[in-house]
C-alpha cells in the first residue's frame, strides 16, 4: 500500500507488509524549471521547421533545375497527352519532324500510328 504526497510515494509498508520505519530516507525530487523546458521545446521546434523550410526550398530548387535542362531544343517533344482512363494515355510526340501517336497502359508501351509531316514548301520567287 501507498500514498501519493505532492509528487513523493510514501511506502507504509514494504512487500511483506511490514510497516516501514521513518529511519528510511526518501529521496527528494530534484526542482523542476518548467520555463526553461519550455524554452528548449519552443527553440527545437522552430529548428525542426527551419530544417523543413530549407529541405523543402532546396528540392523545389533541385526539381525546377532538372526540368529546366531537360527542355531545352531538343529533337523529341510532347506534342498533346490525353488521357482515355484511369490507367492509360495518348501521347502525340514528335520526333524530328516525324509525328508518332503513342499509347501508355500499366501494362505497355505501344506505338498506335506514326507519319512523316509535310515539309512547307518555299515559295518561289
């Protein structure tokens, strides 16, 4: 049996049941700041966040750059995409000046139709 004093166990008895005498010490509590915990609490929040802010910067930064080099003038462009189900897309691409119509599922890729583009005659003069 025991009883709860303002944050101290006082034992009555010991596991026998014997009373226990006031010759054993009790340990005292050691004094609590709760200003200070609450400080470090507060400061290690507003780190995590910081953290977070500068790792959420860094990848936008690190996305936007790869996309940047990656369109450029190259021979292969995304003309249209249309999606025709939860699973699968068309693709219009065309690749120097060649036009190939591309369907995408979770299973495959295939290639549906392709033509060659007119070339636009000069007019001459």
């Amino acid at each position: 049996m025991h009883i709860w004093l303002a944050g101290k166990t006082i034992f009555t008895a010991d596991a026998n049941g014997d009373p226990i005498g006031p010759n054993i010490p009790i340990p005292e509590l050691p004094p609590s700041d709760y200003g200070a915990a609450l400080i470090k609490m507060f400061l290690s929040l507003m780190a995590i966040i910081v953290l977070l802010a500068i790792t959420f910067w860094f990848l936008r930064r690190l996305i936007h750059s790869r996309l940047r080099r990656g369109s450029g003038n190259d021979s292969i462009q995304i003309l249209e995409k249309k999606m025709i189900s939860p699973k699968s897309m068309l693709y219009l691409v065309e690749v120097e000046g060649k036009k190939v119509l591309i369907a995408e599922s979770h299973l495959e890729i295939r290639t549906l139709h392709s033509w060659q583009q007119p070339q636009e005659e000069e007019p001459n003069s």
